[in-house]
C-alpha cells in the first residue's frame, strides 16, 4: 500500500519505509538506534562469519538490524543520520 501523505505545508510525500541495513556496510556506531522514534531497530553483536579478512580490530564488533520494521513510521531519519548508507527503504 502506497500511502501519500501531506506536509504542513501541503506538499504531497511519500513515506518510505526500512527495508533491510546492509551487515558488511554497518559500522554499529548506533546513530540510527538514537533518531529512531518508534524502536525499530536494535544492536547484535557480530558472528564470527560477519569478520572477514579485512577486519579491523577498531571496527565495531556490533550491527545494527531491524527489530520490528512493521512499527517503522517512514520518517527516513535512520537513513539520513546513517554515515555509511547501508539502509535500504521501500515506498
């Protein structure tokens, strides 16, 4: 269902929604976790088939995934806030 939506302003907008966040792009700094109203999202540790063999030691031992992305209200500000891009948004 393609819902369209108005802003205060009038001007029609399409809410999209999180779809998937990309595990070899997340970084787990958690920035997403912080903006996210509705508690879609969590943080899980990384398996070990997660590191390969360009790990960092400095790089996150953690992930973001999505939790409950049917409580995802389209807002996008996951996304916007994400340094690395890895989300993926359906309309």
């Amino acid at each position: 269902m393609n819902a369209v939506a108005f802003t205060r302003g009038g001007t029609p907008w399409t809410p999209t929604y999180v779809e998937a966040i990309d595990a070899k792009v997340c970084i787990g700094c958690g920035r997403c976790f912080k903006v996210c109203p509705r508690d879609v999202l969590t943080l899980v540790d990384r398996g070990d088939d997660e590191i390969d063999d360009d790990w960092d030691d400095e790089d996150a031992k953690a992930m973001m995934t999505v939790k409950n992305p049917m409580d995802c209200i389209g807002c996008g500000a996951c996304g916007r806030t994400c340094p690395k891009g890895c989300f993926t948004f359906v309309s």
